[in-house]
C-alpha cells in the first residue's frame, strides 16, 4: 500500500512538471485580432494624452505598440489580402476595390489565406466584418463578410453596405444555418458601414446631413459591438478576427483640418470638428467588451491596415478628390490615405499577451503589414508557407531572438 502510494506520488509529480497548470502545450492559443480601418496615430496621441482612451491605454502599458508598415498607395482589401496571405498585391490577386472591372471577391484569391491555413491544421476560427471575405469561404468555424459585400441598395458593393438580409450574390455567413441564429440573437444588422453623402447631398444642410450620416455610423458601431460580444460569448474559437471600417469612412471627409489645408469648407468642416476622434472614443468602449475576454492567457493583437492624413494637394492636384481607389466618388473627401509613399500613413500595431513585452514602443517600421500571419501561425506552431514574404516577430516576445517566439504546439 505505501509503495502504490509512492508510485502515485511519484506519478503526480512528474506529470505535474511535464504538463504544469494553464500550459500552453495543453490547449491552443487562443488569440483574437481587431482591425480598425485607417485608425491614425496622430489623432488617437493627444486622446490618449488627456486620459480619454482608458482601455486603449491600457492595451498599450501591458504590451508592445508602434507604427506598422504598410503598402504604396494603400487601401482597406488591397492591404487586408496582404495582411491574410504575407504576400504582394500583384501575387494575391486583390490589388484594390475593382480588378478588371469587377469588385474584389474571395474568388480572385490566389495565394491561400490565414484562415484557411489556420483551419486546415485544425485551428478553430472566427471571424466578423473583415473586408474582402465576400463570399465567404468554408473554414473550421464561422466567416460573417464584411467591407464589399453585395446587396440591397449596395450593387457593387464598394463603400456602402446591405444589411444582414439584404445580402445577394453570394454567402455572407458560413456556416450558413448561423444566419437565422444572428437574425434571432443580433439583429438584421449592417455588414458594413454606410456610404458617404454625396456634394449635393450636403449643399446648404451641411449641419443636418452630416448628424443624420453620423448618427447611422453610431448605430453601425453599436450593431457590431453586439455582434463582437455575442460571437465571443457564444463561439469562442482559437482564432478570432473582427474589423471596424466607419473610423476610416469619417476620416476622409469629416477630419479636423485647419483653415490652410487643402479642401478646406468652413460651412463643412466647421461644423463637426470632434466627429473623427469621437470614433476613437466610440472605439474604446468597444475596446472594453473584447477585452472582457482577454485573460492573461490570450493574445490580442489591434491592427490598423494604414492611417489616414490631410489632403496634399502638391501631388497629385484636383485629382485628389475625385480617387476611385481611395472613397472620392463625388464625396467633398478632405483626408486620404492612398499617398505614393506608404509611409505617409503607417498603420498601427499593438500587442500583448503572453510573453510578450511590456509598455515597449517599436520606433521605425519594426513591424510590416507582411508580418501578421507569420507571427500568428508560428503561436500555434504552423510553419511559415514558403511563399510568404514576411517574418515571425521574435523582436516583441521576451524570450530570445534564436528562440520560437511563441507556444509550439504541434
């Protein structure tokens, strides 16, 4: 009997040091990314300085943050598809809003994404509101398509959006029977956020068009707070992914300039002076429901596929307000974010979770657009496929550069 109980203890302690409590060689990472379109430095800084972000700020002392590079002339599928495969435009095959004519689709993928990576080692995933995942594809969990989704009112499907059951054209949720599930739990809610009002839209009602267009931008917002909380809720998966697309949408044409910039209307831009770093302040509640579900065993990853600046009318002229590529349409768009040089406008990059460093600012460009997928697959021990052009991020976790940067669990 004394001998059975030696063995047991014996057995019980080596297990214990082979396979120590919250290991992660026990379970998958889990790991949620946040995408904020166009998020910009230069207006969420002075926010964070007068203490109006608490829980971006937060984010920011229990991790690593910094600039992220982005591409030339950059824009929300152009670099999203960048960020899912780690590999060029001109290689993944979404160079942008239209490619021969036709709106930017799941279909004109060529080089295999994260998510389908991720799903075909077994990875659960989940993901919401990501632009260019229309249709959606079948992965090892759920897909709901976001920025060019097609629909009702939103033919083509370029900066405007159908609600939930308005969308045609393809599947906009997978696995497909979850669409009455959400219908039932969140609503009929938008895909995307609306289109901006056009010049004579505004002509003379400036003030009452702008807070009507604003107030829509607020019930997207809250739409998909309610979607964020309940997915996290209600389908916890390994890897989640969530984008919000009406930062960058107010930014373009509602950004706080000063009279000498180009573009500038008194009657327009005088009017709502606060309304772009308002987003940011709507942002961090959101920012506050996602991190009820970050324990200190989750990665979190916040992401911005560029920023957003005024408007620079010494390079490329009148043309500025009228770029297809970048929301011009017949918008009175003040701010841009497809510059020639990428680095006019960096994205964002922040990151905390285990073993990760803390209150660590990236100076330069440390982190590219090419990095993500890298990064995130070598957390679940997925190898880097060859034709992915960026590198795992060794530089943010506190462990040797020689070292895996994250939890191997093959």
């Amino acid at each position: 009997m004394v001998c059975n109980k030696k063995f047991l203890i014996g057995l019980i302690a080596f297990l214990m040091a082979a396979f120590p409590v919250g290991s992660q060689t026990l379970s998958r990472p889990h790991v949620i990314v946040v995408g904020v379109n166009g998020m910009e430095w230069d207006i969420i800084r002075p926010l964070l300085l007068r203490g109006e972000l608490h829980n971006f700020a937060e984010v920011i002392q229990r991790g690593v943050y910094g600039k992220m590079r982005t591409l030339s002339a950059p824009n929300c599928p152009k670099v999203y598809s960048t960020i899912a495969t780690s590999t060029p435009p001109e290689e993944n095959g979404i160079t942008g809003f239209v490619i021969a004519g036709k709106t930017a689709s799941t279909a004109m993928l060529k080089r295999e994404p994260l998510w389908s990576i991720l799903s075909k080692h077994s990875v659960t995933v989940g993901m919401a509101n990501v632009p260019a995942t229309f249709p959606v594809m079948p992965i090892n969990g759920y897909m709901i398509s976001g920025m060019l989704t097609r629909g009702q009112g939103c033919d083509d499907g370029i900066l405007c959006s159908p609600k939930l059951s308005e969308v045609s054209g393809g599947e906009a949720v997978y696995p497909p029977n979850m669409v009455a599930e959400l219908e039932m739990n969140v609503g009929d809610f938008w895909i995307d956020c609306s289109r901006m009002p056009a010049a004579e839209e505004l002509k003379g009602k400036q003030a009452e068009t702008i807070d009507h267009w604003l107030q829509q931008v607020s019930q997207v917002r809250a739409q998909q707070a309610k979607l964020f909380d309940y997915l996290l809720s209600h389908h916890r998966t390994d890897f989640t992914m969530f984008v919000q697309s009406c930062e960058d949408r107010v930014g373009h044409w509602l950004y706080p300039i000063q009279p000498y910039n180009a573009g500038y209307d008194a009657t327009l831009h005088g009017v709502r002076v606060d309304a772009f770093p308002d987003q940011y302040r709507a942002f961090d509640q959101v920012l506050g429901k996602i991190l009820q579900y970050v324990d200190r065993n989750t990665y979190l990853f916040i992401i911005s596929d560029h920023g957003i600046k005024p408007l620079r009318e010494f390079e490329d002229g009148r043309r500025l307000y009228r770029s297809a590529h970048d929301h011009g349409g017949n918008t009175p768009i003040i701010a841009k974010h497809d510059f020639e040089d990428g680095d006019d406008v960096p994205g964002i990059f922040i990151a905390i979770g285990p073993n990760i460093k803390r209150d660590v600012r990236l100076m330069g460009f440390t982190v590219s657009v090419f990095d993500i997928a890298p990064t995130i697959l070598n957390l679940y021990g997925i190898p880097q496929p060859a034709q992915m052009k960026g590198h795992v991020l060794s530089e943010i976790f506190e462990v040797p550069s020689s070292q895996p940067a994250g939890p191997n669990t093959k």
